[in-house]
C-alpha cells in the first residue's frame, strides 16, 4: 500500500446511469473529513444517453483544480473505457462491470494498470437493489480501492437518500457494502492508493451558483426570476427551495423577456431583485436592461456563460460573452461588470452586487460560465459579516422624503444619485419613465434636458470608480512571465503557477473580477513590473485583449485561448507557456 497526497478519480458511463449523484457523494466524503476536493462535470445535452463523466480529485494539501491523469475510472460502459483510458496513470485501476464484458471481450492495453472486474449488476441485486444503484456498488468499490473509511461513504449516502425513505437509504448502503467486499475479497493483493491522513476539519463544498445563491440570500434579495437555461439552471432550484425560509418571490417565468420585466418591476417596488440566465436568453433581456437603467432601477443579472452563437455547445463552458455584458443594450449607460474567479468570491461579490445595483440605481451583471457554475471546490468557509446591506439612498418612510410635493425622483444631484422612495409613500411621486424624461420623470425630449440627465447619470461613476476593486497580483511581483486573465481562468492558472515557480518566482497572475467599470489605475500600476504579458482565457478572439486596449491604450500581442467547450487544465497552460 503506497500512501499519496492526492488522487484523481472519475466515473464514466450514459445518462441516467446516476453518474452526477455518484460523483458528488465520492467527493463529499472526502470534504467532509477535511480534505480539498475539485470536480468536474461534463454532459452532453440529452435527458438520456450520450457520454457523461465526473472526475473528482482529492488532495491532503490546498488544490485549486483538477488535473488531467487520473488514478482510478470507474466505467459503467465499455465507452469510458475507449475514451479515458489514455488519462490513468500507471498504477491506477480501470473498475469495468464483469456482468457486461469481459476483458478478453475488448481490446484495451496499458502497461502498469490494474483491470478490475466486478459484476456490478449481480451485486446490486443481490441486495435487492434496482440496476441504477450499481453505481453505489462502484462507490464501495471505490472505498476499498483507497483503503477509505466505509462509514464515512455511508453517511453520506443516508443524507442524500434520506428524503427518499428508509428501504431506499438501506438498499443504497448495502449495495456499497457489497462492492467493498468483493475487493477486499477477490482483490486483496492488489495494491491499494491509500491517502495520508488529516486532521482539518470539514471543508465548505460548493459551485459558483452556489456561492452566489447564498451570498444574495444574505445580502436581502426578495426577488428572483429565471427560464430555465443552462448553466444557471441550479440557482432557480435553489431559490425555490429557499422561498418559505427566507421570504422570497422566487418566479418560473414562460420567456427571459417575461423575467427580465418581472424583475424590474419588483425592484421598482422596493425588493432587491436578481435574474439568471445564459447567453442566448440575456439576448433577449436587453431592452429590459436598457429600461432599468433609464428608470435607475437596480437589478443584478446573472450571465452563465456557454460556447455559441445560437444554441452552441449547451452544457459546455466558454467566456465568450464578455464584451456583450460590457456593451450590451442600446443607448449608453454606467453599469457594473463583474467575473468571480472563485466560489467564495461568488458569494461575497454577488453581496456587492446588490448593494451596488441599489446604491447607484445601476443594473450589475455578474459574469459566470459553466465551469464555475456548476463545478463543486472545496472552501475553508465563509465570513458572514463580509456581506451587510446596504440601501443607500431608498427611503421607506414618509418623513425622510423631504420637500412635500417637490419630491424629484431624478434629482440633479452631485453624486448622479437621486433619492428613491418605495412606491406608496404620501407625497412620494415615484414615475418610472423609459422615455427621456425631466427630474420629477415627465417625458421631455429637449435637447438641453437630455445632456442634463445623461451627465446625471455618468456622474455616478466618479464614486463607483472608486468602488471597483482589483485587479489582484498573485504570484510574486518580480515574474518574469505575467499572465493576465479574469473570471474562473483563475483557478486552473493558480494551480498552473505552483507547478510553474515552486519557490523560485518564475511566473504571476493578474485577475480581473471586475471588467466594467475598467479598473484602470490599478492595472497600469502592475503592468509597470510586467516584463512579459500573456493574456489567457476560454475564448477565440482574446476579448480581455481588447478591452484592455479599449480602456487603456495598452497592447498585450500574446494569449493562450482555448475555445473547445472546455476549461484550461494547468498542464495545457504550462505546455503552452
């Protein structure tokens, strides 16, 4: 038995075989006991069949991504095994269902890996187990290839088949249980990966979504809206289940326009509102954006982004929608950009968003993709008081609306930020006019009131520049090489940069999470100590290139892109550099 301080493990097989629901017990069983965990997911766009994987790596020291080889496949169908045979490590085992084929029945060679057959289905219905929950019997496989803790593996079964009944929970466990045995029993003289143990407690496992779900629960979001659209699909799951609990309207609109409108109009009533969607259906909520910001209405819009145009990859990343999100809708208006790179970045900034949505009357868009959203990182926890809500100018009580009948729902004011009643305030006139339209918001079309109001409006930024944090240095300062990047880019970069330097300060990191309004300043500030640039990220034309241009004048000549549907593994970044 040979003890690692990391592993990779991956399960393999069609939809519907309960390929999502395996990997996220293996990885929870193992954050729990304070270990780091990064997943992956991927998934073709169909309810049922077609070539579905997660790959969950586990680590006794800090991770920030997975990494390409893999040390156990667990393949529920020959298919897995052609196409992920290449990624095991000498060493490491292929765990194939003896129920289904046998060895002799496929071609498949590696020099240095372990063959493992177990009849799978046999040993689920020998508990009397349905033919899905054969993936449980693989989860005790798994356990005993590891040498882990089987009680942990049936903790963690209970809690997620627990709402299901206890015949359902017991089946589930006893299928595990079998899959344990049989290793231990027809395999005990196989060599086992057994992890170095740890003492640090349970660490927080979550997906960008939910970083930012629970981050704009705790900064007082009362609205949320969405069609169902991949890869923002979790948050309205997780809102609804959240509605009785926290109080909130959470909708299932027929249209993104339909959502869009929703919430514009809940935020005009006083409830902090936030939308989720994809490329394609903030496609379609651009002239609900552009009416929030003529009104000044906040709303926070959260951008999961996939390859397109049109339907593109569905169920794949990209970051291609930056320059949209930056320029998007008619007309010209403040707004606020912002790309986590992180899940704990999620939920703080998704706080900030709100706050800053309200505080300047501004629409905020949150830009994630399908890599961040949806794939689980192990987290240390969350600081709580980091959020505090914070309304600004909103006044909800009749005496703080100050001058009667003279109430100026679009003041001239210095700062471009107007005082915003609730609607139904006595003397608190509140017109939410899309038209151009004078301080009390009567439509107006002169020429002098429309330089007026548009000056109004921009003046805001002179406080929200100063509000816009990063980018941040990560690395030390004197690299010689700088990659520069934003949003979920971060992560495998990170974990690119501690193979990269260990300890000598060959290479850095500057990372964007805010895009607009441009942090400027500060960007030429680290660039000054940059001897050689490189601007990474998932997209084909190097939009961060672009708008770094845009705003700054400075031309970054050299990138690394990919645009194939799927994230940067650090070995690619390293290979490339």
């Amino acid at each position: 038995m040979e003890e690692v301080k990391e592993f990779t493990w991956k399960v393999g097989g069609p939809a519907g075989f309960g390929i999502m629901s395996t990997g996220y017990i293996f990885e929870k069983m193992f954050s729990r006991k304070g270990y780091y965990v990064a997943d992956g997911k991927h998934y073709p766009s169909l309810i049922q069949g077609g070539h579905n994987t997660y790959t969950v790596r586990v680590s006794s020291e800090k991770i920030y991504s997975l990494k390409m080889p893999i040390d156990i496949l667990i393949a529920l169908d020959e298919n897995s095994i052609k196409l992920h045979l290449d990624e095991v490590v000498p060493g490491g085992f292929v765990v194939y269902d003896s129920g289904i084929f046998k060895k002799k029945d496929f071609d498949y060679e590696k020099e240095d890996v372990n063959f493992i057959s177990v009849p799978l289905d046999e040993l689920a219905k020998k508990v009397g187990a349905p033919k899905i929950v054969r993936n449980n019997v693989a989860l005790g496989v798994s356990v005993a290839l590891l040498n882990y803790d089987f009680s942990m593996l049936k903790e963690i079964i209970t809690e997620n088949f627990e709402p299901k009944g206890e015949k359902i929970v017991n089946f589930n466990i006893d299928a595990a249980k079998a899959g344990c045995d049989y290793i231990k029993e027809e395999y005990g003289d196989v060599p086992k990966i057994d992890i170095q143990p740890i003492t640090a407690e349970s660490k927080l496992l979550m997906s960008g979504n939910d970083g930012v779900y629970m981050g704009a629960i705790k900064a007082g979001c009362k609205f949320y809206a969405a069609y169902p659209m991949t890869p923002s699909s979790s948050l309205l799951h997780s809102f609804a289940s959240a509605e009785l609990d926290f109080n909130i309207v959470t909708k299932h609109a027929e249209s993104e326009i339909a959502v869009i409108n929703m919430a514009v109009g809940a935020s005009f009533m006083g409830a902090r509102s936030m939308v989720g969607t994809s490329g394609g259906g903030f496609a379609l909520m651009n002239e609900g954006l552009a009416a929030a910001a003529m009104t000044e209405t906040p709303i926070v819009v959260v951008l999961g982004q996939r390859p397109a145009p049109a339907t593109g990859i569905p169920t794949y990343t990209e970051q291609g929608d930056m320059m949209y999100a930056v320029h998007a809708a008619h007309g010209e208006f403040p707004r606020v950009v912002m790309a986590p790179g992180d899940p704990s970045e999620c939920f703080y900034m998704a706080g900030d968003a709100l706050n800053l949505a309200e505080k300047y009357q501004i629409p905020v868009i949150i830009l994630l993709d399908k890599f961040l959203a949806e794939h689980n990182f192990s987290s240390e926890g969350l600081d709580e008081d980091r959020i505090r809500i914070d309304r600004n100018s909103f006044i909800d009580r009749n005496e703080d609306i100050g001058g009667g009948r003279d109430y100026l729902r679009y003041k001239d004011t210095e700062d471009g930020v107007s005082p915003r009643v609730i609607v139904g305030l006595q003397d608190g006139v509140h017109l939410a006019n899309t038209d151009e339209h004078d301080e009390y918001g009567f439509s107006e079309d002169t020429g002098k009131n429309r330089k007026k109001m548009m000056d109004k409006r921009f003046r805001k930024l002179r406080n929200l520049q100063k509000e816009v944090k990063g980018p941040n240095l990560y690395g030390p300062p004197d690299a010689d090489t700088t990659l520069i990047s934003w949003g979920s880019c971060k992560i495998p970069i990170l974990e690119a940069l501690k193979d990269l330097n260990h300890g000598q300060g060959k290479a850095n990191l500057i990372h964007f999470n805010y895009l607009m309004p441009f942090p400027k300043k500060r960007f030429v500030e680290l660039m000054k100590n940059v001897n050689k640039g490189i601007v990474v990220e998932n997209n084909k034309t190097s939009q961060l290139s672009k708008l770094i241009r845009e705003n700054t004048g400075i031309k970054i000549p050299d990138n690394i892109l990919k645009y194939e549907g799927r994230q940067f593994f650090p070995e690619e970044i390293i290979k490339k550099l």
